[in-house]
C-alpha cells in the first residue's frame, strides 16, 4: 500500500481527488520500461523515478496479463556488458517492489472502440493489449520505447524516461502534504493515547498537569522577555530568503507538469461509460462497490451519471474488473511471482 492510498483509504467516493497533490494517475507500464527500468534501479540501491513515484502513491502501474512473462524473459536478454553482474538483482527488485506496484489487467473481452489501437494492432498485435488498456483507463500516461505506439499521442512510444523523471519532480506538493500530515496523525494519535492512559491511571493525573504547566509557563517567560521589535524584520528576511531558495523548485515542478500534461493519453470518447468506470477504479485509493462507483460517477458533473445495476453490468461484463471478496470491485490483480515457473498467474486480492 502506497503513502496516498493509506491516507486516503477511507476517503467518501464523493470526494475521491480528479487532480492535486493527493491525485492517482493511472500509468500503463510496458516490458521493455519495467525490465529497463529494474536494471536501473538495480544500479541505484534499489531507487528509480517510476519506483519512488508508485511508492509514494501518485501514480499507479498497470500492464496487460502478458507483461508478467515478458518481463521475465526480458530481463536476461538485457542482462548484456555491464548489466550482466545487475541480473539477480535486477530480478529481486522486479519480484519484491516492482509486482507489488503493477496491476495486471485482462483487456482481451474489453469493448474499447478506438481506432488508435486498431492502428497499434495492424502495426504489431503483440502491442495491441498495451495500446487497448491505455485506451480504456485514459486519461492516463504510457510508459514504452515501442514506436508503434505513437499513433495513441501523448508522447507514447517516444523515450519514456523524461517523463517519469518529470512524475517524480512533480512529486513536490504531495510530499509536503504527506510531511505535513504524518507528524499531525502522529501527535493525534499520541495525544488520544495519553488521554487513555491518564484515563486509566488517575494517579498520574496531577504529575503530568504540574510538568504541562511548568513547560507551558517556561515558554511563556523565553516569550515575554524576548526583543520583540526584531520579529517583524526578521519574518520578512525570513519569506524574502524562502522565496528566493523555492524559486528553483517551483520552475522544475512547473515544467514537470507540463512534460505530464503532454504526455497524457485521452480516451476517444468522452462519453464511453466502459472508460469512466476503468478510469475511476484506475485512479481510486481504494477498490469500490457498486453503489461507491454509481456515487463518484454522480459527483462528477462532467461524467456519464450511472445506476447501480449499470454500472454492476460493466464490472461483470469484463475480465479486465476483478471482484473481491468483500463485494468490492479493483481494475487487474497484483501478482505473485514465480515459484519457481509460472503455471499461471497468481492472483493477490487487495481488500
């Protein structure tokens, strides 16, 4: 479970973010960008873009069933030079990091009408479940170096690497909205704990008054006798030099957002229900019922309002939706891997 998901896990369907810092973006993954990419984080203590960014929860990894295997067999064919002594290393990180992040998602039964994939398909078949699944959760990003896919736009089949740099720099609101919320949950969790405790333990009611009132009166004399005339002067230096340090920052995440919003993929049809149902399970922090589905679409004024019977016909008309066994309802499956060969895909249900 990522950063974002794990504060958001109980977040109404309503109020499910579309975009800002607490926003999933769905990014469909490639063979060639996952083995390229363990390679690279093999070689750097196990960190790379794609990996920071889904760990934090800002993006989600999605990948047609066939990926599984292909990255396993890519992965020694680019274990060549230098990346030979990286191979084991490379697999460990594919097996332990990278398949707890991808969602594997059958796209064979699903009805997409897009004439981009039709183009995909005509050019190489084997791409045509990658071009079909980034045309079903779209908006979204692809992640590939296979030229074939350039008729889907969005910058797809081009080096994908800038873009998933730009997703890691673009990582800067969300991390100062997770720095800020942790310590608060932290300090909430520890005054409601502290509060228990001296629920239970009456005795020890009078000790801790007497030291919060010595610390909240220490602190109260440091304040009174301090220069106070100072403090204006000192607060404008203060947001005159934070400002001038941010300013770097703030043009890398500036064109960082721009690389992204080239990069996207959208769907075809703005009013395909298939899509907003895919792209919403795609994006959610958590897997949704039925009626959370029907609720969120509703919220949503500029998506196709549907019913709970409608929507529960589309998540049981596809392979591509698995349902939990609580009822509720997730785009693809994590998977386990392989012990030793793959008879078949292992499913890992998220609850």
């Amino acid at each position: 479970m990522s950063l974002i998901e794990f504060l958001m896990r109980e977040v109404e369907p309503e109020q499910i973010p579309v975009a800002g810092p607490m926003a999933i973006s769905p990014v469909v993954v490639d063979a060639n960008a996952l083995a390229s990419d363990a390679f690279y984080a093999a070689q750097h203590d196990g960190h790379s873009a794609l990996l920071d960014a889904a760990n934090l929860g800002v993006i989600r990894l999605f990948a047609p069933v066939h990926i599984y295997d292909r990255v396993y067999s890519l992965l020694p064919e680019l274990a060549y030079g230098s990346r030979l002594a990286l191979l084991e290393e490379a697999v460990r990180l594919w097996e332990s990091e990278y398949l707890r992040h991808v969602r594997f998602v059958d796209v064979e039964d699903a009805a997409v009408d897009d004439p981009r994939v039709d183009t995909v398909a005509l050019r190489d078949p084997e791409d045509a479940p990658v071009a079909k699944l980034a045309a079903l959760i779209g908006p979204c990003r692809l992640m590939s170096q296979d030229r074939d896919f350039v008729s889907l736009g969005g910058g797809a089949g081009a080096d994908w690497r800038p873009v998933a740099v730009a997703g890691r720099r673009a990582m800067l609101p969300t991390q100062a909205v997770v720095a800020s919320v942790v310590p608060a949950s932290l300090i909430h969790s520890g005054a409601s704990s502290s509060v228990a405790f001296l629920r239970a333990r009456p005795e020890w009611r009078w000790p801790v008054a007497v030291v919060a009132i010595a610390l909240v009166g220490f602190i109260g004399w440091k304040m009174w006798k301090a220069d106070r005339s100072t403090w204006s002067e000192s607060a404008r230096r203060l947001a005159a030099d934070v400002a001038q340090k941010a300013q770097p920052h703030i043009e890398r995440y500036q064109h960082a957002r721009e690389v992204l919003r080239q990069a996207t993929i959208v769907p075809a049809q703005g009013a395909d229900p298939l899509n907003h149902v895919a792209h919403l399970l795609a994006s959610s922090p958590r897997p949704l019922h039925m009626t959370d589905i029907s609720r969120a679409l509703t919220a949503r004024l500029d998506h196709v309002q549907l019913t709970a019977p409608r929507v529960g016909a589309l998540l049981r008309g596809a392979r591509c939706f698995h349902r939990n066994r609580n009822g509720s309802w997730q785009l693809g499956f994590l998977a386990a891997p392989w012990q030793p060969r793959p008879a078949a895909v292992v499913v890992i249900e998220q609850i």
